[in-house]
C-alpha cells in the first residue's frame, strides 16, 4: 500500500507541474496572436557564396510597431567550411553603418536577427554581404552587395 502511494505521489506532482508551465506559456502565446497575424512571411534570399564561407537564409520587413520597429528581420545559417578562416555576414540598413555576424573556423551559426533605423518607423532598404574573415593582416573575400527593398 506504501509503494501504492508514494507511486501515485510522484506520477501526480510529475505530471501536474509540467501541464501549469504549459498552460501559462500557452496564455502568453494567446495575447500576441494578433501581431503574429499581421506579420509578414519570409521571402528567400538569394543563396551567398565565396571562397570556404556560404550564407543560405530568408528575409522579411516588419511593419511599424514597439516590438516590431519596422524592422529588417533575416535569419538563415552562416557556414565557414575553412578552417583557418572564419565567416562574417555584413548587413545595413539605409543611413547607417554595418553590423557584422560572424561565424568561427569551420563551424555554423544560425541567426535570427533584427536590423532597423532607431529614428524612422519603417526601414526601407537593406544591404547584405558575405564574406571570408581572414584576419587583420590579409584582406577577406567578400561578395558583391545584395540588395533588398520593402
């Protein structure tokens, strides 16, 4: 009857924690139902490649919004087949400089980032380039610009 019970315990307080943390993260999903609606599907972007390094990923802009700052959203994965050099992804947006995303030697890396301009409510165009990070001393390869408007 001991084992019975200590059984049932266990199986209960096993099962019962789990379905709370569930219920509540189903809750938050439910209150942003609507600004996932709204939001625009990703688009591919055109497949980047140059010497040991290779960029495959999509892209979409968000429209105006607190969460969403009509923002340049990319994800994808950057790939660095060298293993003496590393990979780097420069990306802009209109009016400012680059932010680079980088991958180490002979590994992957996947993003999911946003790229916006503080100042305006929606990012009109965006600037991507792919290139194999060789360090200080020797100059990468980098591949032309791809540009992407809304």
């Amino acid at each position: 009857m001991k084992r019975l019970l200590i059984a049932v315990l266990v199986t209960t307080t096993v099962l019962t924690a789990p379905t709370i943390a569930y219920a509540t993260a189903d809750l938050g999903a439910a209150r942003d139902s609507e600004t996932r609606a709204a939001l625009p599907r990703f688009k591919a972007m055109q497949y980047m490649e140059t010497t040991g390094v290779e960029w495959e990923g999509s892209y979409r802009f968000l429209p105006p919004g607190k969460s969403t700052r009509g923002a340049f959203n990319f994800k994808g994965k950057l790939r660095s087949f060298d293993k003496n050099n590393g990979a780097k992804l420069e990306v802009r947006v209109e009016g400012y400089g680059k932010r680079t995303y980088r991958a180490a030697r002979g590994k992957a890396k996947t993003y999911n980032e946003l790229v916006y301009d503080g100042a305006a409510q929606r990012t009109k165009d965006a600037w991507v380039k792919l290139c194999r990070d060789r360090g200080t001393l020797v100059p990468d390869n980098c591949t032309g610009e791809e540009y992407y408007g809304r």
